[in-house]
C-alpha cells in the first residue's frame, strides 16, 4: 500500500490564460504554495527541478502526456483537466485522475485540489 502524503508545492499548467487565473485564484486560496505556468516547455523545465509534488495540467493540445510523463518521473502527483473527453478517458485509463473543465466549479476545483493535496505518492 502507497502511503499518503503532504503536497508541498503544486504546478499549475494551462495555456489559457483565464484557467491560469482561475488555477491561481484557487490555490491562493488553499494556501498552497504554488507555481503557473503557460506552456509545455515551462511545466518541464519546472518539474526537472523537483520542487513540485502535485501537478495540475491542461490537456495542451495532447502536450499532457509530455507533462505528465515528467511529472511521473519527478516522482510528482498529477491531475488532468481539459475539455478533450477522449484525454479525459487515455488519462483515467492510465490511472491518472482527470476532469471536464466543462464541468468545473469554484467548489469542484477546490475539491480536486484538496484530492490532490491528500493524493498518495506514485509509484
């Protein structure tokens, strides 16, 4: 069994600039400290330097998987969230939670992000 652990510092990437303010606006709010980034390049760059423990990406126009190859190797937790309902299921597939920005709230972000924070470490 995987134990659980604290998220230290979370990586937000999104290349909207609406989601990027909103990913912002959320985790100011949890108090969690926290990154946001624009672009693929940026997110792997970021995580390279292992400073992050949960990452939060936008689908990227398929770029996720770049991020979330990254993030797996960084020994990061990550969430996908993007409108592509077929990333939705090649990342719930892989075990990798995702979510429809379609559907997100306020409260519906808070509570990934929570989900996030108390996520267990990969293996």
């Amino acid at each position: 069994m995987r134990e659980p652990h604290i998220i230290e510092r979370i990586l937000a990437v999104d290349d909207a600039r609406l989601w990027r303010d909103i990913l912002r606006e959320n985790l100011v709010e949890s108090k969690i400290a926290h990154t946001i980034v624009g672009t693929t390049e940026e997110a792997t760059t970021a995580i390279a330097t292992g400073e992050y423990t949960g990452v939060i990406t936008d689908g990227l126009n398929g770029e996720w998987k770049t991020v979330s190859a990254a993030a797996q190797a960084a020994g990061a937790q990550c969430v996908l969230m993007t409108l592509s309902l077929e990333s939705i299921a090649a990342a719930q597939e892989s075990g990798m939670p995702a979510h429809d920005k379609a559907e997100m709230s306020p409260e519906l972000i808070q509570d990934m992000i929570q989900q996030l924070v108390l996520a267990e470490q990969p293996t």
